[in-house]
C-alpha cells in the first residue's frame, strides 16, 4: 500500500529533473496544506464558540481546501506554474478573508501567514508573480485595515477571545518552521541544479576544447590531402602530355583521354617550349589515346600547330581512329597546318627515311576532308 502510494506521488509528468523535483516539492507542500485544513475542520467546533465564527472558518477551510484540490489536480496533469498560481492565489484570499472578518484583533496570526505565498510565488512561478503576489498582499492589507478603521461594521465584525501568547507563540513558530523547510527544500533543489549545470558546462567546455583540437587536426590533415592531390594533379597534367624527343628534331606528343581547357593550356605550354628546347623541326600528335576530337579540341589543336610552325616546326597528327575521322569529316575540320599519317610507326618511318607508302600527306593549303575522306 504505501509503495503503491510512493510511486503514484513520484508519477509526475515532468522530463527536467529540476522540475520534477520542485513538482515533487510543492505537491508535497500541497498534501501538507491539505492535511492542516483537515485538522483545523475537526477543530473549528471546538475553537469558534459562537455560529458567526464556526461558518466563517468553516468558509475559509472548504476554499483552502478546494483550491489545494485544483492546485494538485494541476500539478498532476503537467501544469507545474498554473498550480503555483492557484496556491497562491487561494491562500492570499484567505487571508485577507481572515483579516477582514476577524479585524486587528487577529492580524498578529494572518501577517506571518502572508509571507507564505509570497515565497511561494517567487520560488514556484517567476519574478512577476512575484510582485504581483507582493501587490496584491499589500492592497488587501492596507484594504482591511482601512476597513476596519472607517467600515468597522463590514470589518472585524467576527468577536474572537484572546488565544493568548502562547497559541501566538505557536501560531507564529509554525508559519516560520513551513516558509524555512520550503525555502530549504526549494534552495536545495536550486544549488544542485547550479552545481550539476556548472559540472555540465565544464564538460561541455572539454568537450568542445578536444573538438576543436580534432577540427584543427583534421583540417590540417585535409588540408595537407588537398596539397598532395594538388601537386598529384599537377604532375598528372604535365605527364599528360610530354613531349617525347624520338629522332633528332623529332618530338612526340602522345595525347590520352579527353581533354579540357586547361589541358589544351598545358599542351600548348609543353609543345612550344619543347620545340624550343630541342629545336624540332616536326612534332607528332599521336591522338590514338583520344576517344573524341570535337570542334573545340581540334581548333584548340590548330592553334597549337599554328603556333609551332612560327617556330619553324612542322606538325604531324598520327592515330585517327575511323570513328574519329568520321566524327571530324560530319563537323568539317580543316586539318592544314597537320600532315596525316595512319600511325606513329609510320610517320616515324617517314622521317627517318623508310617506307614512304605508308603515309599519306595532306593535300595543299586549303583542302579539308570531305565525306569520303578525299581531298
């Protein structure tokens, strides 16, 4: 039964642990509450002699009790602030209910009991309700002690004998003892959420301190990466197309794989000063390595044989597959500033001296392939 019990108060719909805690907290404070009124409801026979006073506290009872009831029925549905609210809002009711039906006689026992909720509103809700819950304490006060002053017939019109000092004595110590254990628990609650979300922080803080040292060490590392993919490409383009000296004043340029504009850019870079360097007198482009020769490489290469003959070297273009050939023939490329020949052997064979039937030259200046691939 009472584990049954323990773990439906613990059954609090709250994911902050500081919440679930202050929930904790004010829900027992509410059942506290609930417990007084129920001891003062069996009392108040006994302690108000005269009819007046017994509906009168009987009154101020069922309304604590019932906004104990809604407070908690609140806090068990999740709505933590809205069932401060509604403590507070009950027991400043209350007591300037007290206040204004027992008159000054009994304001030594409901002036202690004000601070109560007003603690309460600082530490439950927030900053606002908490000068609200100031405000409306100190109106309702300054309201009955007027009241009492200039409407005595509307004020202080219940008759009370003097408890004495001891039941003041007794009266006071308990609102004190309530308001030092609920400030204690709430400060507890409080410090160690502090202490737990500096210990966080500082976590956090080493964390994000080793992230930044693996950032920087990867970022290093990429960087490092790029550098040598760089360099990588760098060496692959200038391997891409070298310039390859064959036969003295010979050079040959095998071209692989597709090219772009930059590539055209290395490749005319390479030929001019290989030309002279070596002081060619022919270059040959061995495109058998090339799938596609379209308008702008064959112009790009144009411009490249265009450019060596300046410099006194003849140009050669050797490995055209049919494919190709036919591809230049459908766009109508002009290839006069090349001599054509089938293959690198025979161009090779030419120049040296050899078989001269193996090669074909072009046509003169201003030819260009037509369908047939005659000039």
């Amino acid at each position: 039964m009472t584990a049954g019990f323990q773990q439906w108060l613990d059954r609090l719909p709250y994911t902050s642990s500081l919440t679930f805690r202050q929930a904790r907290l004010l829900q027992t404070m509410l059942f506290l509450i609930m417990g007084g009124v129920l001891i003062g409801i069996a009392l108040s026979p006994i302690a108000n002699p005269t009819t007046e006073s017994l509906i009168v506290a009987l009154t101020v009872y069922s309304i604590v009790l019932l906004g104990t009831l809604a407070g908690l029925a609140l806090l068990r549905r999740g709505s933590f602030q809205a069932a401060g609210a509604t403590i507070v809002a009950v027991l400043i009711i209350v007591l300037i209910l007290a206040m204004a039906a027992y008159g000054r006689q009994h304001t030594e026992y409901t002036l202690p009991g004000l601070v109560a909720p007003i603690v309460l509103a600082g530490l439950v809700i927030g900053r606002r309700a908490l000068w609200i819950a100031c405000g409306a304490a100190i109106v309702g006060v300054a309201l009955t002690t007027l009241g009492t002053f200039y409407l005595p017939q509307w004020f202080g019109i219940i008759r009370m004998p003097d408890p004495g000092p001891f039941a003041f004595i007794t009266g006071y110590t308990l609102v004190v003892v309530v308001i030092s254990l609920f400030l204690d628990r709430f400060g507890g609650a409080l410090r160690e959420a502090l202490n737990q979300a500096h210990e966080r922080e500082c976590e956090l803080e080493t964390l994000r301190d080793s992230l930044e040292q693996i950032v920087a060490e990867r970022t290093a590392s990429l960087q490092q990466t790029i550098e040598e993919l760089r360099t990588s490409q760098e060496t692959v383009r200038a391997l891409s197309a070298p310039a390859l000296p064959v036969l003295p004043g010979v050079l040959v340029l095998p071209l692989i794989g597709a090219f772009d504009t930059r590539r055209m850019e290395d490749l005319n870079r390479v030929v001019l000063n290989a030309v002279e360097q070596y002081r060619a007198k022919t270059v040959i482009f061995d495109v058998t390595g090339v799938p596609l020769l379209d308008t702008s490489t064959t112009q790009a290469l144009l411009q490249t044989a265009a450019a060596a003959r300046l410099l006194g070297a003849e140009s050669w273009l050797v490995g055209l597959r049919a494919e190709v050939a036919q591809t230049m023939v459908m766009l109508g490329a002009e290839l006069r500033p090349f001599r054509i020949s089938a293959s690198l052997a025979d161009a090779i064979s030419i120049l040296a001296g050899g078989n001269q039937r193996s090669a074909r030259a072009m046509p003169g200046a201003g030819a260009a392939l037509n369908g047939n691939g005659q000039p």
